[in-house]
C-alpha cells in the first residue's frame, strides 16, 4: 500500500524523488492510523470534532507534499471536493 500512496505522490508531482515519496506515503498512512484510532475510540460529539481537525491536518500535509496540487481541488461545477466523513 505504502508504494502505491508514493506512486500516486510522484504521479501528482513527478519532481519528488522515490525516498521523498516513500516517506510521504509512510507519515501520511501513520496519520490516517492514528486519527482513525482517536475516532474509533471518541464519544459521538467528539467525532464531528475529529473529523474536522482529521481534515484540516490531511489537507495541509498533503499540501506540503504535493504543492502544486495543494488545497481542495474544484469539481467541473466550481464547488471544492469533500473529503469522506465516514471512517
């Protein structure tokens, strides 16, 4: 799974070297196991909160990773892409 997520990053942004990709794909999948478990283990009030932060830090590491593509990209009906709030 790691190479595919690194693959994917050097697809966005072919100037990332394969080490720099590789190491994208393992924090961003750290994270993602992380916020799961905080989710997984929160009350129903706490999760809206966690859903919103769980965005907000995916966002901006993605971002950082693939800068030309950072922010939320825009569908063909100039409203932004939403992230999934099922986990």
């Amino acid at each position: 799974m790691r190479v595919a997520i690194a693959n994917a990053f050097r697809a966005k942004d072919p100037s990332l070297t394969s080490e720099k990709a590789m190491l994208a794909a393992n924090i961003s999948l750290q994270m993602v196991k992380g916020m799961t478990t905080l989710y997984a283990e929160a009350g129903p009030k706490e999760k809206l909160l966690i859903i919103a932060e769980y965005k907000k830090a995916l966002t901006l590491y993605l971002g950082s990773v693939c800068p030309r593509t950072s922010g939320l990209q825009k569908r063909g009906n100039g409203k932004a892409a939403r992230f999934s709030t099922t986990l």
